[in-house]
C-alpha cells in the first residue's frame, strides 16, 4: 500500500503562545534532542539571566523543532509532561489540525531517519549545520499521510514494536561499551597481584628519554605525529597519527619500543606502547625500559587499576590534573619474576583482545538495534506494516 504524500503545510497551523520576560521572574524552559528523540526539561533560568524579550508556551500535542538543528531530527510533538514550558523563538511552535493528522501519528513521523532526511533535503555535513530550517521550509516537506484511521492503526502498531525495540535498547544501555573497556585496569590488577613478587618504583625500571625536537629542526627517523588523541583510554591501542610537516611547538621523538605515558590528565590512562618511530606531544613522556624489562608488561603495569589510581590520587585536587616526572618516577608497579614476564604478559594481551572484541559486539548491537528501528518506521510508513 502506498500512502499519499502530503506538504506539511496541509497538516501544521504556526501558533506562537508568546510570553514577555521579565527581569524578576523565572522560567522553565525546553530543548529538543536531536534524532527524534524528543523534548528535555532545561534548568530554570530567571529572566535577568536571559537576553531574549519573549519566550513561547509550549502546549500539549503541538509540533515544534529547531530552527537549527532540525536537519539532524530536532523535531518533537509536546508530551503532556512538557505542556506549558516555553521555548525561544528558534523553535517554532505549530497546532496539528486534527481533522488531518493525529498528534500521535506525527510524534511517530517525528522518530523516522527519512523524515530527517527530507528536512535537510537529502544534504548532510557542515553546510547543512550553518543552515536554519525556516517555517516555510519545513512546511514545503512531504510527508506519507493516510487517513485518520489508518493512522490510527499505524500508531497502535508502532506503538507495540518500537516499544519492544525501546526495552532492548533500554538494556543494552545498562551496558555501556565503554564501561566494558573500563573493566580492563582492575582485570590487571588482580592479575599482576596474583603473580607479584614485589613493587618496584617506576623510576627504577625505565629512563625518562627527553629526545626533544623544536620546530623546523630534522624529525627523522619518525614517521608520524601520534598525540594524546590518537591513543585510546585503557586499551592503549593507537587509533591514529598525523603525517609530519610544519610541526608547532616542541615535540619528543620516540622509538619502536619505548612506552609513550600521557602524563596529562592521566585519568584518561592513556599508555601506548611505541610500534614506530614518531614525534609524541610534550604532554606524554617517553619511557624506555631497562635492565631488559618488556615494554608490553611495563604498559600492562602502568594501565593497571592500582597504577591509574595512585596517578589520580596525586592529580586530582589540580585544575588541570598533570602528573609531574617526579611524581611518577616515585610511583609503584608490581613486579613478577623474570620467567614469569612473557606468560602474564601473554595473558593480559590475551584478556585485552577479549575486552576489545566484547566492546565491538556491543557497539555492533546497538547498530542493529538502531538499524531495525529505522526498518520498523520504514515499513510502517510505506504502508507494509
């Protein structure tokens, strides 16, 4: 079955409920998620802290959306629990005729990707996010729209499926991914702890390498720029670099091998294990091992929960936590006997793969999560529903 295409001009009546401001009063104000996601309660905000003259009252079952971002879905229809919050003028307000469309129906049009689509006219990236969405605009979109009873009966379906899909996903946010990446600095910890023999200062195990390179000075033999970003929290994997040239301000230059320890926020417990030659930030210091010491176990160590714990302990009352050389030089890291490096380092690389493979499972679930919502509005509004 295919449903009539209508502008929504034929469905939308503008009506703005204007509200003057007050410099004495206070206001309860809403916003609009992007992705259909519908409205979200803002702070309350007295009239002194505003520089607008005029809010609009918000009332039950109208459509609004953002002048600004309604390219990316910022399109809702009011909930009653929204009714009577006001907005400013870059979210227009609309009645829906009721002898056309039922609130209901458009709330779920509100939810569709393709609805999304056709307000940003099928354009997407930068461009489209300096572009308001007029009301003439908006009103010139076509959207599928059957009769009143079939709507009706759109609306009940929907309203079974997507909630269905609304409590798989509900579930799956109970388990964020990156919380599964999280669990990794205790798993070492109580590796490291089953095997240790004794701790050791980390200055004891590594010199500090301050192979520095100012600008316009020759960076060979590095290969690339590899900063802060390019290193992920926890896993210490490297998820990218910058080709070199034209290089701004001071940089350290490490080799295959050496352990680059971002010393800046060290919260995020960024600690990649060199696989090149390259030029590091001066916010990451560059250990070398000695005395034979495995870089790879050294990384385990310094990415363990008992490490990164002992670097917020000493950073945290700082505005812009940064872990001085001496500070970590002085830190402890537990230590197994030599035949025993290579088995517990083979373990944690090991138990890392498994972390990073359940994390990548869990993001492809919440694809296929998002993929069969979007399926489910796609029948529903080509009429196979």
């Amino acid at each position: 079955m295919s449903y009539p295409q209508v502008k929504l001009d034929r469905v939308l009546l503008r009506r703005s409920d204007e509200v003057p401001v007050e410099a004495t009063e206070t206001y309860r104000t809403a916003g609009i998620y992007s992705y259909g996601r519908g409205l979200f309660e803002r702070p309350v905000i007295s009239g002194s802290e505003t520089s607008y003259r005029s809010y609009f009252r918000l009332h039950k079952g109208q459509f609004v959306y953002s002048k600004l971002f309604a390219w990316e879905g910022a399109v809702a229809v009011v909930e009653p629990s929204f009714d009577g919050l006001l907005v400013s003028s870059e979210f227009p307000t609309f009645d829906i005729d009721p002898d056309v469309a039922l609130s209901e129906y458009m709330a779920a049009l509100c939810r569709w990707p393709e609805f999304h689509r056709a307000i940003a006219g099928g354009r997407s990236g930068l461009g489209v996010r300096r572009q308001r969405v007029n009301p003439e605009r908006l009103l010139s979109v076509e959207v599928p729209l059957p009769d009143l009873s079939e709507q009706a009966r759109i609306v009940g379906r929907l309203t079974v499926l997507l909630g269905e899909v609304d409590v798989i996903e509900q579930r799956l946010e109970r388990n964020d991914p990156a919380l599964i990446v999280a669990l990794y600095p205790g798993l070492v910890t109580r590796r490291l702890m089953a095997e240790t023999t004794h701790s050791q200062p980390v200055g004891e195990l590594v010199e500090f390498v301050n192979d520095l390179v100012r600008p316009g000075e020759p960076t060979e033999p590095a290969e690339a720029f590899v900063g802060l970003q390019h290193i992920e929290s926890h896993t210490g994997r490297r998820i990218g670099s910058i080709p070199l040239g034209g290089e701004k301000g001071r940089k350290f230059r490490f080799q295959p091998g050496d352990v680059v320890y971002g010393y800046l926020r060290p919260y995020l417990n960024k600690v990649w294990v060199a696989d090149m030659h390259g030029l590091c930030s001066v916010d990451q210091y560059v250990l070398r091992p000695t005395d034979g010491l495995s870089a790879p176990y050294l990384a385990h160590a310094l990415r363990s929960r008992s490490t990164l714990d002992q670097a917020v302990e000493l950073t945290h009352n700082l505005q812009l936590p940064r872990l001085r050389s001496g500070l970590l030089a002085n830190m402890e890291i537990p230590v197994v006997v030599s035949e025993r490096v290579r088995a517990v380092t083979d373990d944690l690389d090991h138990a890392l793969e498994i972390i990073v493979e359940a994390r990548a499972l869990r993001l492809r679930q919440n694809t296929l999560v998002k993929g069969l919502k979007e399926s489910v509005l796609n029948r529903a509004f080509a009429g196979f529903l």
